[in-house]
C-alpha cells in the first residue's frame, strides 16, 4: 500500500529527514521524503500496512531537537513511480542551507550586499559588525 504522510511539529533543521530514511530503510519501505515550505515534513512510502504503521510508531518523535505534534496518513493512488529503495529529496537545498547557516550568511545575505564590497565598506565584516548584530546566527 502506499501513503501520504505529512508530518507536522519542530521538524527542520535537526536532523530528521535522515531518521526518517534510515527508519525507512531498516523496514524495507519504498519512497520518499522532504521539507515542505510549510514547515511540515511530507514523505511517501510503500510497503506493507503494518509496517508503515511501526515507522509511523518510530518517527513519531518528543524530543528536544526534534518534537513531531501530528503525523496525517492518507492512502494515495499507486500510479506515480517511486525510487526502489527509500530517499530523500533535494528540494530546498539553498533555502536549507541559508536557515542552517543563518539569515546574513545566507543566499538572501549574498543579494542583500552583506557580503559584497559594499558590505565591507558598512562594516559588515568588522568587529564593529559583530558588536551590533550583523552576524546573528539563527
């Protein structure tokens, strides 16, 4: 059978995909996942109901980096061809490492000028910068 899930909660950032693939693999599940710019993580797998059903179990985290709120099945169509073993996908690559590296070390940083010559000229890249915020991280 094959299922939708979307996975709702502090799911970003922390490392959760790669539980989601390796939880995935273990079970011999087909699919994928990604992160969705909602802020949810989706995936879909294929495989056997009660297995999908213990990985829903296994990755239906509460912890301190990683806190899953909901996690919505829906069956879905089998017409779509999916990878033979199960992947992740590279949807949000520069938008993934902008929020992992920060807002001004980011690529929207890069358009802004905060790492151009003029960004240097302000002070961007000084101690001065530091002192007033221009490094924040996060």
């Amino acid at each position: 059978m094959r299922y939708a899930l979307t996975i709702k909660g502090r799911v970003q950032n922390a490392g959760y995909r790669d539980i989601i693939e390796k939880n995935a693999r273990v079970r011999r599940l087909r699919g994928y996942v990604f992160n969705d710019i909602d802020g949810t993580v989706k995936l879909v797998c294929d495989g056997a109901e009660e297995k999908i059903d213990e990985f829903i179990e296994v990755i239906n985290l509460h912890e301190e980096d990683i806190f899953v709120e909901d996690i919505l099945k829906s069956e879905v169509e089998d017409v779509s061809p999916i990878p033979a073993t199960f992947a992740r996908l590279q949807t949000d690559m520069l938008e993934d490492i902008g929020r992992k590296l920060g807002r001004y070390h980011s690529i929207e940083g890069y358009k802004r000028g905060y790492h151009s010559i003029e960004g240097y000229k302000r002070g961007y890249h000084s101690i001065e910068g530091y002192k007033i915020g221009y490094y924040r991280i996060g």
